[in-house]
C-alpha cells in the first residue's frame, strides 16, 4: 500500500501535468477506414472518442455506424502527431486545425 505522501505527491504530479496536443486517428481494422481530428489534449480525446462510442453518442455517424457494426475490438486510436510543447496557446487551434486538414487529406499508410 502507498502512504499518504506518496498518493499526495501522484496528485499533485498528475494536476501539473501539461496536455498534449495533437492530431489522432481512430481506425477500424475491419474495414481499414480512419477518422482523423485533432485535440489539444490527446489522452482526454482518446477517453471521449470511446465514451461517445460506446454510448451510440458520436457525432460522426458513419464512424458510429461502422463501431456498431463491427464492435470495439474492431478499432484502435492512433497519435499521428503531437504538436511541440512550446506550440504557442494563441494560435493553438489554427496549428490543429491545419495540421488535422494536412493528415486528413494525406494517403492512408
């Protein structure tokens, strides 16, 4: 078991922990379709993208329709890339968004 000290300074440790942004795919390899788009932070978009799955919530319905079709296992979320940590926050979401558009219409690997 961990002492009082140590649990304080996991918390403390994970409250100054910095996002990081990105751009990610999920694909399914059912039918080797991906869904690009990008996050200023990469690990709450991953734990949103499956939530909004697996309650019939996504707003892409061609995405939901495949993960209703072919089941959770069927899909994997891909960091495609993470934007530098000194990406200036002003213009955060217009790097995202060209970054995202650049991935999006780049050849499936």
């Amino acid at each position: 078991m961990i002492g009082k000290a140590e649990r304080k300074e996991a918390a403390r440790e994970f409250k100054e922990r910095k996002p990081l942004p990105g751009i990610f795919a999920i694909r399914c390899a059912s039918t080797g379709r991906r869904w690009v788009d990008a996050s200023p932070n990469l690990a709450a978009a991953e734990n949103s993208q499956f939530f909004q799955l697996r309650q019939g919530l996504h707003r892409n319905k061609e995405l939901q329709a495949d993960w209703n079709t072919h089941g959770e296992p069927s899909f994997n979320f891909e960091v495609l890339e993470a934007l530098p940590e000194d990406t200036p926050s002003l213009n955060l979401r217009d790097v995202l968004a060209e970054r995202r558009r650049a991935w999006a219409e780049a050849p499936q690997a």
